[in-house]
C-alpha cells in the first residue's frame, strides 16, 4: 500500500487515498448482516475523513487552520483502527483480511501524529 513521491518519500495523501480505495473494496466484501452494514458505514467514514480532511488542510488559510484538520485527520486515522479491530474481533472479517488494514491505519496515524506534534513547536 506504499506510495511515494518524485523525491521517494512517502506521499501521506496518497496513501490516504489509496487506503480508502482499498476500505472501499473491503466493504463490497464483508457479509450482508445488519451488523457488518453498520460498522461498515462508520469505517467508511472514518477512513475516508482521513484524506479528505488532509486536502481541506491543504486549502487552508492559516497555519492554525491546517493543523486544526491534520489534527482531524488523526482523529479519524484512530477511528478507523476502531471499526477494523471491531469488524477483526467481532468474526465478520479474518484477521488476514483486516491486519494489512490495521497496519496501514496505524502507520497513517504515525505519520499524522508527527505532523501534529511538528506543526505545535512552530
């Protein structure tokens, strides 16, 4: 699920983007119970808030303002292992199936969380 950029560093919208490609297709996958619908609802929205929320901050008008929604965009990185851990523990996904998921998350959420403790000492 890596993307990099021209200078090979990783593109975190990209990888924003290409999680919430992959959670969509996740959720054409999972069982069509009650229970699979809501949780899946609810990732959907989280894991897309994440990339959304990054280009809004790329939109920003002041610096406030754009750590203001890297910071939502952490918030929803967190949600989303949520929903995954809930739809790994509750037996609607396998663990093979969520755990790349998991990872990716968790990594989003790393590197937002550097963004978010970089931008607070400036």
């Amino acid at each position: 699920m890596q993307n990099f950029n021209a200078n090979g560093k990783s593109d975190l919208l990209s990888r924003a983007y290409q999680f919430s490609l992959g959670i969509l297709k996740l959720s054409d996958q999972l069982p069509n119970k009650r229970s699979a619908w809501i949780i899946t609802d609810q990732l959907i929205r989280s894991a897309t808030s994440i990339g959304a929320n990054l280009v809004e901050g790329r939109a920003a008008s002041s610096r406030l303002e754009f750590k203001k929604f890297y910071e939502i965009s952490l918030k929803s990185a967190n949600e989303t292992k949520y929903w995954l851990g809930l739809l790994q523990d509750s037996g609607l996904a396998k663990s093979d199936t969520i755990s790349p998921f998991l990872a990716e998350a968790t990594e989003l959420a790393r590197m937002l969380a550097a963004g978010v403790i970089k931008l607070k000492q400036k």
